[in-house]
C-alpha cells in the first residue's frame, strides 16, 4: 500500500525562512542608508571646511551651512557622523557577505578597517588626525549592529 507523504509543513518553513532573510535584508538596507543619509547631513551641515561642506555653500548658498559649530554641538558634529557611517557600512557589508554569521563579520570587518585606519592617521601615514574616540565609535558601530541583527533573527525564530 502507498502511503502519502505530506510534506507541505516543510514547504511553508522554507516560504518562511526566505521571507524572513528579505526581512532582515531590506531592514539592513533601511537601517544604512538612514545612517549613511543622517551622517551625511550632519558632515555637510556642521563640518565647516570640509571640501563638501564648501561646495554644498557654493552649491545652494544655504546661511546654515555657513556658520561654524557652537561647542554644544562639537561632538555631534565630528562624532556622530564617524559612528553612523561606521553603522552603515556594518549594515551594508551584511547584505554582501552570505555566512551564516554574517551578522558577525561585517561588524568586525568595520572594528578591524577602522581602528587600522585611524592607526594609519595617528603615525601619519595617511592624512587625518588619529582619535581613539573614533575608534570606540566603530566598536559601538559594530556592537550596535550586531544587536540589530540579533534582534531581527530572534524575531524570526519566533515566528
């Protein structure tokens, strides 16, 4: 006698991973290009003599873009854009590399390039000032992308 097999709960568990991995992928995509736009914006709003601070001047002649920063917002202004660059690219990176700890990788790929580059900065081989301020930055850009991660995989085992 044949027996049928039903195996349409393994179907749907596959529907529902690869639904799942879409999920995590465009969120990723969302979360670093908000990042990268924010950073953005604050490079080009508060760093007054960078060179895109100075062409979005000549550019639009916008009069905000062409006061300096007050010491209430220094930090903003020079920090935060160096943390949300670092957390989009972590973002970003997740979307190329296909491991299974991905979610690891990229954020360790981002500690590692940045600490090596403000390195490079401090003993002058490239231009730019060293700060381990940065550098914790980019920890905290990796750590804040790894619970993000975490956070979207604990939600799919979930459902």
């Amino acid at each position: 006698m044949n027996k049928l097999v039903d195996n349409s709960h393994k179907y749907d568990y596959t529907i529902n991973m690869k639904l799942h991995e879409l999920y995590i992928k465009i969120t990723n995509f969302c979360f670093g290009l908000i990042s990268l736009s924010i950073g953005g914006c604050f490079y080009i709003i508060c760093r007054p003599n960078s060179y895109i601070h100075k062409m979005f001047i000549s550019l639009f002649s916008i009069p905000l873009l062409s006061r300096k920063p007050t010491e209430d917002i220094i930090l903003l202004s020079y920090y935060l854009p160096d943390f949300l660059w670092a957390l989009s690219f972590c973002c970003f990176l997740s979307l190329i590399i296909h491991t299974k700890n991905s979610h690891y990788v990229a954020p360790t790929v981002v500690i590692l390039l940045g600490t090596v580059w403000e390195i490079l900065q401090l003993f002058q081989f490239i231009t730019g000032t060293g700060d381990f301020i940065d550098i914790l930055l980019y920890l905290a850009a990796g750590v804040t992308s790894v619970i993000i991660n975490f956070l979207l995989n604990s939600k799919g085992e979930k459902t």
